[in-house]
C-alpha cells in the first residue's frame, strides 16, 4: 500500500507558552514561528500525529 507523508518539523527549538511562539534555532541564527498558526494549518486534517521529543548528545566512555 503507498504511503503520502506530509510533515513540518522544527529542529532546536525552544516552545514559550507566554506568548505561544517556537523558536528554531540553527547556525543563520532563529526563527520564530506562532504556534496558533502551525495548529491552525492543521486544524480539521483527520490522522494527524504529534510528537514532540527532546534530544541530548551523551559523552564518549575514555578508556
């Protein structure tokens, strides 16, 4: 069966709840986005999935 995929993705960003916004950050410097604006794209898509994941890097074992 195929498969149509339609995503946004946001990588080093940082979600502030006192004015709903995200900022993107990266080595241009930020963006930032309105988080009202991105659900509102959304709103009314059947299916949609969320995830929102944090990653850190570990440090190398010496020996």
């Amino acid at each position: 069966m195929a498969v149509r995929e339609q995503r946004e993705v946001y990588s080093h960003a940082t979600i502030d709840c006192s004015d709903m916004t995200l900022t993107e950050y990266d080595v241009n410097g930020a963006r930032t986005y309105d988080i009202k604006e991105i659900l509102e794209r959304w709103a009314g898509v059947p299916n949609i999935e969320i995830e929102i994941r944090q990653s850190t890097l570990l440090p190398a074992e010496e020996g």
